[in-house]
C-alpha cells in the first residue's frame, strides 16, 4: 500500500499511453555511438604508441604514453562503464 501522492513518485505514470502515435516505435536497444566514437579515437590518437609499445615493452614506454596521452587512456579504461552507462 503505497500512501505517497502521484507528484512524489518515481519513475513514469502507470497509464503512460501516447495517442497521437509520434512515440509509438519499438523499445529496442540503439548502438551506444558516443562511447564508441570515443574509443576509436582514443585508439587512433595512441596509435603511434601503441606501435611502439608492441615493438617493444618497456616500463619507460609504458609510463611515457601514459603521461603524454592521459586523456585517452582514461577514456579507453572507462569505455566499459560508457557503454553500460548508455545502453
């Protein structure tokens, strides 16, 4: 027995219909193309680094591209949370 008025309750109405048809597509997931376009450049933008890093694994390398391009290694390692965030 919920006692609390409608202006307090969360989420949408329980009689959400639409009459006039505009909002009557399917509920189906959409690719998350923000978080993707993201990581893609992101991955092109430590291209050459990652080349290096392939080549040869070292710690210097590995904290180099770190701090030259530490903005797209933090949008690499939370592409994943993105992508949960936006489905």
């Amino acid at each position: 027995m919920n006692s609390a008025p409608d202006s307090l309750a969360l989420g949408p109405p329980a009689t959400a219909d639409s009459s006039d048809g505009v909002n009557a597509a399917p509920n189906r997931r959409r690719t998350p193309l923000v978080p993707l376009l993201l990581a893609l450049l992101a991955v092109l933008d430590l291209r050459v680094e990652l080349q290096l890093l392939f080549d040869h694994v070292t710690l210097t390398s590995l904290t180099e591209a770190v701090r030259t391009h530490l903005l797209a290694v933090m949008v690499l390692l939370f592409t994943p949370s993105l992508l949960r965030r936006y489905r």
